[in-house]
C-alpha cells in the first residue's frame, strides 16, 4: 500500500485526422502517473503495517489459549489419576477389614458392623467406577486439545506438588501490559486507527498527476515548407484533483476518529479485565498455596494416625467399626484435598503465565 497507484497508459486514434499548421494528427499516446499528497502513502502504510501485526498477535493469542487449555487439562487429569489411586488404596484398605469384621461376628459379634462396612465399601467402589469414567471424558478432551487420531486412553501424567511461591503483584500487571498478545493486538489496532485518521486528514489536500503526451503527425498536406512540418509533436501536462466536498472529507475524518475512541476504550476495558483476571488468580495461588501448607504438614499426618489407632482400637475391642470407617473416610478426603489443592496451584500458576505471556513449558521444567 505504500507504493505509487498504477501509472496509466492511454492511447488515442483519429478516426479522421486533425489538420494542424503542421500537418495531419494521427494517434496520441499518454502515460500518466498519479502522486498521493505528502504523507499518504506513508501513513496507509503505518496502518497496513500495525493491522498485520495486530493479526498476528491474534494467532499468538490463539496459540496461547491452546497451550493454556491443554495444561489446565494435564493438570485436571492429573488429580483425578491421584483420587483414583487414592480411592483404590481406600478401597482396598476398607477390604481388608472384611476378615477382620466377619471373624468377629462369627465369634458373636454384631452383624450390624459387618453390614456397615459392605456399605461403605460399595460407596467407595460406586465412586471410584464414576472417577474411571471421567478418565475416558478427561482423555478424550485432551485427546481434541492435541489432535490426537489415537482414541486410547492418555497415559498418567507424571507430577508433583509445586513450590509455594508466589509471583510479584506489580510485577504481574507490568508484564500483563507489556506482554499479553490481546493487547499488543489492541495496540495495533489503535496505531492502524490513527494512521487511519491522519489519511482522513490528508483528504483534504489535492493529489497530483503528471503525464507525458507523444502526438503522431503525418506528412503535411498544407504548409509543406513550415520549418516542423511532419514532425512529431510533446507535450507535458500536471493535472490536481479539487477536494471541495468538504461534507464529505468532515465525515470521514469524524469516523476515523470515533473508530479510534473505541479502539482505545476496548483497549483500557481489556486491560482491566485482565488485570482483574490475575489479581483473581494470584489469590486463588495463594489460597491454593495455603491448603497444600496446611494438608502436607499437618492434616494428613495426623489422619493416618488416627487410622493406625482406629483400626489397632477395633482389633483390640476399644473402637467400633465407624470409627475405623470414619477415619479412612476423613484421611481420604484429606488427601484428596492435597491433590486438589497442588492441582490448583498448577492451574492457577498457568492462568499467570499465560497472561504475561510466559513460557509455560520452561517454568514446568524447572519444578
């Protein structure tokens, strides 16, 4: 766009001759070249220019919330690999209470224990079939993610918990600002808007053409001693358009500049969007950073050993079955909410990354 137009050629034959002083004209042939005011082409080439790179910066857009969907997706299937591993320890745990439970009854015991462990186990079955289900759902989604022709199951992730750190606030929004495709993209759009305006503004001003005429003279027919008689004739000629439909160019000018007030509110509304989408995820990363504190340290350890006592307490006679049941429930729960809670802190660690545009595979590397 920030070349010259088209230069034109034109040609012209008589279909009856023009006697002139010098003789018989014959053809004509013109080549014109038009020349945009100072600072057009320029500035349809700024607008060009920041358009491309706007839609660029929406592929990588694009690309980002792919790589965002597909991680989110890992982690997700990665906590329901660790519940249901987890709900098959508990199952099988719960199981192996079943000789324990019949013997006493068989040595007249209540049934009554035996039946309540059957229920617990058969809730804990029910559920662990309905975790296998998702995996075939969770699969196939990510299976979409990836494009993946192979229908078999994903392998489980291999994974851990992550550091519980925690980005810089300040930091975080500078590099939203600085960074984030949407808004680079935005910022495209209001250069290309302002270019845009400038070109409405320069409307107004006169474009002008230069052209250059070669005219075909036959023999003379008259005037046969004239000094140019016969002789080809030149000619240069400038030609300037006349911009005087003032409405119009006022119109123009008024919708480029309502095109790059919106441009600039979209921009600012998107910004605080965004802003407000990583303060949301930073302290959903805090909290998430809370509970894998507060599960790992303290909860589950003090879990398992109210399983070991309530189940040493059942053999022994001190305990009854709800109690051994109640604390495997209660430990299960707790390690499911660890899991939970590491998954979060993964997800929402994304969330950040790809809102400052950070490398996501670089940063699960290093952990």
């Amino acid at each position: 766009v920030s070349s010259l137009p088209d230069p034109m050629i034109q040609v012209t034959r008589f279909v009856e001759s023009v006697q002139t002083r010098t003789g018989p004209q014959e053809n004509i042939f013109m080549i014109s070249q038009k020349l945009p005011w100072f600072g057009k082409l320029r500035s349809r080439e700024t607008a060009a220019s920041a358009e491309a790179e706007a839609l660029w910066f929406a592929y990588q857009g694009q690309q980002l919330m792919l790589a965002r969907r597909v991680s989110l997706a890992f982690f997700e299937y990665g906590y329901l690999g660790e519940a249901i591993l987890l709900t098959e320890k508990n199952l099988e745990l719960l199981r192996s209470l079943e000789p324990i439970v019949e013997e006493k009854v068989r040595s007249g015991a209540d049934i009554n224990a035996l039946l309540l462990l059957k229920v617990e186990i058969g809730k804990v079955d029910d559920g662990l079939q309905s975790l296998k289900q998702k995996r075939t759902v969770q699969s196939a989604d990510i299976g979409e993610l990836l494009a993946l022709s192979d229908t078999s199951l994903i392998p489980w992730p291999s994974w851990k918990a992550p550091e519980a750190t925690i980005p810089d606030g300040p930091a975080l929004i500078a590099a939203i600002e600085e960074s984030n495709p949407d808004l680079q993209m935005m910022k495209r759009k209001i250069a290309s808007a302002a270019a845009r305006r400038e070109i409405a503004k320069l409307e107004s001003y006169p474009d002008v053409a230069l052209g250059l005429n070669y005219i075909q003279i036959g023999d003379p027919v008259v005037n046969m001693e004239a000094p140019d008689a016969g002789e080809d004739a030149w000619s240069f000629t400038v030609a300037v358009n006349l911009p005087v439909w003032i409405g119009k160019n006022g119109a123009a000018r008024a919708e480029t500049l309502a095109a790059m007030n919106a441009a600039e509110s979209e921009y600012q509304s998107r910004l605080n969007a965004l802003i407000a989408e990583g303060s949301g995820s930073l302290a959903r990363l805090q909290d998430a950073n809370r509970r894998l504190e507060l599960y790992g340290t303290e909860l589950l350890g003090l879990a398992e050993q109210a399983v070991e006592n309530a189940r040493t307490g059942y053999e022994s006679g001190r305990a009854g079955i709800l109690e051994v049941i109640d604390s495997e429930r209660s430990l299960l729960s707790l390690e499911l909410l660890y899991w939970r809670a590491a998954a979060d802190a993964w997800q929402q660690r994304i969330i950040l990354q790809t809102l400052a545009n950070e490398p996501i595979r670089e940063t699960m590397e290093d952990d």
